[in-house]
C-alpha cells in the first residue's frame, strides 16, 4: 500500500511541475520602434479592453533597471504608481511606452537619456546619461473624459 501511494504522488508531482513549466514556444510579440528612439517590447498582450491614450490616468506596477541593475520597484513599495499620461512628472518616454498598452499587459520600455533624465540624472540611483528599462505591468486604466 505504502509503495503504491508513493507511486501515485510522484506520478502526481510530475503532472503537477508540467503544469508550470514554461511554454516551449511562447508567444512572440513584435517590439514597438518608436521614432523617438523609445523601445517597447511586449510580454503580455491582452485581447481586450480599450488601449492607452494621452491623457488617460493609469496605475502602473513597474521595476526599474539602470545597466541592468534594479534600482526601484513598485511592487517594493507595495503600491502601484498611478500616472496621467501627458501630465504628470514622470520620464516623457516611459509615458510613450505606455500608450497603446491594454489593462494587465505587460511591457519592457527602453528610453534613451534624452527622454529619462537626461544630462542631470536623478541622483543617487540614476546616474547622467543613463538609458532606463522598465518593466510594467498595466493594473489600472481610467480613459480620459
């Protein structure tokens, strides 16, 4: 009976893992090039709901790397960043990447210096000149009125 049931669990074990391995071909999305030289690269694309436009207030779930060092994250924080697009303080290219976004996609935006922090940086954690990769998640979409 013992050998039996530990037959059966590792049986259920395996099919359990295969259920959590990733996608042997997952899904390819294409990057977005923006003529500003803002990079976004989908990871998630939902089919529905209305995407991003200027204007729009959004809540953002975000991490940022700076030469591939994480140097915030949201999710650290325990809150999403809530954002009106074309409004509030935030890089203009990360506003870029997020246009077009649907609720809970998901997206890695790369903005050049010119449109981060530029010359100055934002010290202690971004240094001058420096390119920034996030990597978002849309929790929050609020169109404009």
């Amino acid at each position: 009976m013992t050998a039996r049931f530990l037959v059966a669990a590792a049986a259920l074990a395996l099919g359990a893992c295969a259920l959590f391995r990733p996608h042997p071909h997952p899904p390819e999305y294409s990057s977005l090039a923006l003529g500003s030289g803002v990079v976004a690269h989908d990871l998630v694309v939902p089919e529905e709901g209305a995407p991003v436009a200027s204007g729009d207030t959004v809540a953002i779930h975000y991490e940022l790397y700076v030469e591939n060092r994480l140097v915030e994250s949201s999710r650290d924080a325990g809150k999403p960043l809530r954002i009106v697009l074309g409004k509030d303080d935030v890089p203009e290219g990360l506003q870029q990447g997020i246009l077009g976004m649907r609720l809970f996609g998901r997206r890695r935006i790369i903005v050049p210096p010119e449109l981060a922090y530029g010359d100055d940086g934002k010290p202690p954690l971004i240094p001058p000149d420096a390119t920034l990769t996030f990597e978002i998640e849309l929790m929050e979409h609020v169109p404009a009125p």
